[in-house]
C-alpha cells in the first residue's frame, strides 16, 4: 500500500521544473560518484554515518 495516490504524485511531479531537476541531479553524481557508491555499499550502517559526517 502506498502512501500517495498516483494521481497526487502524478500531479506534483508534472509540476516540476526539469531544469531544477538536472541540476540537483548532476550535485548528487557530483557529490556521490561510481567510486564512492561501491565504497559506501562495502560499509557497515555505523561506518556510513561517519563517513556522511565527515562529508
């Protein structure tokens, strides 16, 4: 069961701007890379949190 209809998230996300979008976008393959995936995959929960810390 999900949280919101479909035709609410539907709604909303016609509403967003596609620029805005590639722009958050791009921050976050900025900011988490190939590289620091696999390296984020290969922690424990407790490492991540430090590792998210230190960032």
């Amino acid at each position: 069961m999900s949280i919101f209809q479909k035709s609410v998230i539907n709604k909303h996300l016609a509403n967003l701007d596609s620029r805005q979008i590639k722009k958050a976008y791009q921050k976050f393959r900025k900011n988490y890379n190939s590289v620091k995936i696999e390296k984020i995959k290969n922690l424990k929960g407790e490492e991540i949190a430090i590792v998210e810390m230190s960032v």
